[in-house]
C-alpha cells in the first residue's frame, strides 16, 4: 500500500492535509527569506523574489493551518492557481531561472497539483 492510498483512507483526510500543506508551505517560505541568497545563485532567480515569495508562503501557510478547514476550497483553488501559475513562469522562463530552478519551478508545482488532489479528495469524504 502507498502512503497515499493510505492518507486517502483516514477518515481525518482534509485535516491532515491542510496540516501538512501548511507545514510544507511555511518551511518553504521561511527557506526562502533566510536563504534567499545562495537559493537566487543556484535557482538562477533573483533574491528579492525569492525574499517576496518567501513572505507570501508564509502567510499563506499561515491561513491554511488557521482557515484550511473551514474554507477548503480556497485553499484548493489557489493551490491550483499557484501550480498552474508555476508552470506557465516554468514554460515561459519568467525570472531568468537556470535549468536547477526551473525544474525547481516544476517540482514544486508538482507538489503543490498534489496538494490540492488530496485537498479535493478530503473534501469529498468529509461530506
């Protein structure tokens, strides 16, 4: 059994993953302000983007672990906007990125799709 047959299958589904997607998210954010410089050299990507990035995740994080349950579906469509967005600044090579940061970009865009599947799926067995 995969671990994500297994989360799909607990009862607190939603719960877990707004949890993980706020820890997930935060530590991303916070890498992203305190290391802002040797993430720009190796991602190819300025450090004050990577600074205003960092800020942004971290209050985002801090709006799913406050508000991810009651409002889900903000989460989920905004988790869709950000890996649909990424892929786009991935394709188009928006901020210059080295081939490191764009599969960096895609990556994370990965990360954040899989986010809102499992969001969508917690959704559906919470109801």
């Amino acid at each position: 059994m995969t671990a994500i047959t297994t989360i799909t299958r607990r009862p607190t589904l939603l719960r877990d993953v707004m949890r993980f997607d706020a820890v997930v998210t935060g530590a991303n954010g916070i890498a992203y302000l305190a290391l802002a410089e040797p993430l720009a050299e190796l991602l190819g990507l300025s450090s004050p983007l990577l600074r205003g990035v960092g800020a942004f995740l971290v209050v985002f994080a801090a709006f799913v672990a406050l508000a991810g349950t009651r409002a889900p579906m903000a989460v989920i469509a905004a988790n869709v906007a950000w890996a649909s967005g990424s892929i786009v600044a991935a394709i188009a090579g928006w901020g210059t990125p080295e081939t490191v940061g764009t599969i960096w970009i895609v990556l994370q865009a990965i990360t954040v799709g899989a986010f809102a599947e499992l969001g969508i799926a917690g959704v559906s067995r919470a109801r």
